[in-house]
C-alpha cells in the first residue's frame, strides 16, 4: 500500500499539474488545498488516484525535516570523527575499512566521499628510559578522511513529498469528497 501511495506522489510531483481548491474556511490562516488525480491500472484493475497538498503542513514539514537533518548530520559527524581517529597499518587494510563504514553511514540528504590518506604518526615506547639510537620515533600509517555535504535536492524532494497525501478508489467513476 505505501509502495502505491509513494509511487503515486512521485508521479503528482513529476506531473505537477494542480488543481487550486483553495481555502475552506473564511479564516485568514485558513489551509489552502490543492489537487491532482490521474487513472492507474493496479493489479489488472482500473483504479483513479488523488494526491491532495495542504499548505499548513509546509512549515511543520520543513521544520521537521531540518530537525531531522540537524541531528542525522550531528550523528554523522560524530561517526566521521570516530573513523578519523583510526590509524591503519596498510592503506589497503583502510580503503578496505572505508568501503565497509560508507555502506552504514549513507544517508540520502548528504553526500559523502572517503579518501584513504598516507600520514607520519609518532610511536609510543613501552620501556623507561634513553631510546635506542637507531629508533624511529615516527611510524607511517594510513587514515581516512571523510568529506560530507547536504544535498539540498534530496531535501527539497523529501519536503514536498511529506507535504502530499495520496489516496486511490477502484470506482473510477465516484466523485471523490474531501
């Protein structure tokens, strides 16, 4: 059922052909509908579709939706850090590392890229005391580094599908009420 209402308000965004219903009540903050409704065929049979966009849902929407994307990006940037903290031993053992984080941390308003960097690190000794002459206090290794940026198409996208709801009925010749 989600399937088909989600796949019919990506049709009514594409289409974009509104009906204005406008305002049912005289009131000033009064919700401003808009309409479209299209045939479908759904399992062999003929069904007609509504997508219906209200406009007080636009604010709540947009509000929810930054709230959403403040605290995915904060979460994000706290796992950026985490992988930023790791130090590998060879830079096949981090690209292979980084292929297995992005798959988990991939989320749909942010674009995320990794590169595997070759960095100097200093060692720690064990043992108190002068270090031997020939010891290096510096060991290299590979980290990785994250870049992330918020796609605001997908954001754009995601609030206008939260602002419809969409409906379907078989008898494609009943007047559909609102």
């Amino acid at each position: 059922m989600f399937i088909v209402q989600n796949e019919m308000i990506d049709t009514a965004l594409n289409e974009n052909n509104w009906t204005d219903l406008g305002a049912f009540s005289k009131d000033d903050d009064a919700a401003v509908y808009q309409l479209q409704s299209f045939p479908r065929t759904l399992y062999e049979q003929d069904i007609q579709c509504v997508v219906v966009r209200l406009s007080l849902l636009k604010e709540q929407a947009e509000r929810r939706i930054a709230q959403d994307l403040d605290t995915t990006e904060k979460d994000l940037m706290d796992a950026v850090d985490q992988l930023g903290d790791c130090s590998f031993a060879s830079e096949e053992d981090a690209t292979e590392a980084a292929a297995e984080w992005l798959p988990d941390h991939d989320e749909h308003c942010f674009e995320i890229d990794t590169d595997v960097v070759e960095t100097d690190e200093k060692k720690s000794r064990d043992s108190p005391g002068r270090p031997p002459k020939d010891w290096e206090p510096y060991k290299t290794v590979y980290k990785i580094t994250v870049t992330v940026q918020r796609d605001e198409s997908d954001r754009d996208t995601e609030a206008a599908q939260k602002l419809l709801c969409a409906n379907h009925n078989t008898d494609t010749h009943r007047r559909v009420e609102l």
